[in-house]
C-alpha cells in the first residue's frame, strides 16, 4: 500500500494518519474480510503493492479508532473486550475481533458492537444487514470458542455528524448523539455455510483474471435506486421513481430506465484496476 499526502499536512499528522494497530493475520479470513465482494478482494489481494491512498481518507477511521481506544480502556465491567477469535470452517483459519461482550446474569454472553457512524445510516438503516452478517460471525466464532452467546446482539452507534438543532427541530431525527439498535442474529449452522460460500466465492475470485472476476451487484456497489425517464421524441417530458405500472399510450412515448449512482467505487482504491469502474464511469454512474 502507497500512501499520497494531496493536502500537504505536516509530518507529525501523517505520521498519527498512518499508524496502523490492526493485528493482521496472514492466510487467514476475518470477519470483515468475509463481506468484501469478491472482486474488490481480488484486485485488492493481487495488487496490494501498487494500491494508493491519500493520508486524508484515514481520518474517519481515526475517530473510530479513538471512540473504540477509550471504551476499551474503560474496562467495562462484567465484560469482554476486543478480544479476537479463530476457528476452522473447510480447513480455512477465520478470524474476528469482537468490541464488547456482556456477561448475563445467566452466564450467557450478549454481543455489543461499537459503531461511529453518521446518522444518516440510523435513520436510513441502510447497514442493517452487513451488521447482522458481521455480529453474527462473531456469535459463531464464540461458539466454537466454548462461548454461549445469544442471537440478540445490540449495535452501539456513535453518530459522527449529529446536529442539535435538527433533533430539536424534528422528532424524527435521533434526540441523542448515542443510540442502541437492537438486532437478532442467525443460527450458528447458518453461519458457518455462509461462511464457507463467502470463503469459496473469494477464492475463486483471487485465481481469476479480472475479466473474469465476477462484478460487484448493485447492492453491492452501494447504488442508488434507478429513476425512470418518460420521453417524447427523445425529450425528457417526466421522471419517476418507480417504473408506472401503465405507459400511456401514443407512438411517440418511450421509457427509460436511469440507473442510480454508484457510491462504493469512489472508496475502492483497487478501481485504478477494475474493468468494471471504467463502465460505470463512462455511463455517468460514478461521479
């Protein structure tokens, strides 16, 4: 990894930007690593040694980095804490390094994790799913570690971007810069054959050519939803959301379907390399 400073900081900032504490294991697949798509870890895995970042993108991070520092530091009581687990599931070593677990007063374990975030992704709850996905590889990996860990898990969010005056102005928007989310895990069979298809499909992808690699879905690229223009003569005359259910009728109208904007390519420091970014720009889709 090539690191770019474009904004000039001084020495001592892109020194602190760029200590990295995260304890890597090689050959083995972590939790995090699990919910790549398969063509961002491929390109990413076959070539880490010309991927660039610029010290400017790690400053989120940093944040969480700090909120996750000082919780730990806490040392909360009656739990676990940043502790990471292994097991084996088709010969491979997985990984995952969990922030809280909360001792029950019936001896089971409850998951908690630790979320900076903006508040956008409460209100949209747009990472409900890779949060469940995640939680629940670690609930598996407490399992095969001799932990009874049950299926509700609680989500700690942080927002990184909160205003005051919104949340007293709407009553919709969170009335606190903390909010609990409560989430309900998957059984631990589920898990472990999610775990084996997702190893499997990063596997494949890193011995593929990259135009063979499988390209990264909708979802996946984190797109907006398509916008359907109604046109006469090739003129835009109205748009919708959704696609009507009737088309009204006369020679000269026709649909078309917009497809959204593409947000995770602008994140991906393997796109330099990825065949797929270069279609999406040249159809408008990545800004």
């Amino acid at each position: 990894m090539n690191y770019t400073n474009k904004f000039n900081f001084p020495d001592y900032v892109v020194e602190w930007l760029k200590l990295d504490e995260y304890d890597y294991e090689e050959g083995t697949f972590s939790a995090t690593t699990l919910l790549q798509p398969p063509r961002v870890y491929a390109l990413k895995k076959k070539h880490y040694d010309e991927l660039e970042m610029d010290v400017s993108d790690l400053i989120a991070s940093r944040y969480g980095n700090a909120i996750h520092d000082s919780i730990e530091k806490a040392g909360l009581a009656n739990c676990l804490q940043e502790r990471r687990l292994r097991a084996i599931v088709d010969e491979k070593i997985i990984t995952g390094k969990f922030d809280i677990m909360k001792k029950r007063g019936d001896g089971k374990y409850q998951l908690v994790d630790v979320k900076s975030t903006s508040v956008w992704t409460y209100i949209f709850n747009s990472k409900e799913e890779d949060y469940i996905k995640q939680l629940s590889i670690y609930r598996f990996l407490g399992h095969m570690n001799g932990l009874n860990v049950v299926k509700e898990a609680e989500v700690f969010m942080i927002f990184t971007d909160w205003s005051p005056s919104k949340a007293r102005k709407d009553s919709e928007y969170p009335q606190s810069r903390i909010q609990i989310v409560h989430l309900a895990l998957w059984d631990i069979e589920k898990t472990r054959k999610f775990i084996a298809e997702r190893v499997r499909l990063l596997d494949e992808a890193s011995e593929m050519e990259e135009s063979d690699m499988p390209e990264c879905t909708e979802k996946e690229l984190w797109a907006q939803k398509s916008l359907y223009d109604l046109k006469r003569n090739g003129r835009v005359v109205a748009t919708y959301k959704k696609k009507p259910a009737k088309m009204l009728e006369g020679s000269s109208l026709e649909l078309a379907e917009r497809k959204g904007e593409v947000k995770r390519c602008s994140y991906c420091n393997a796109r330099p390399f990825c065949s797929q970014y270069k279609k999406l720009k040249e159809e408008g889709r990545v800004c």
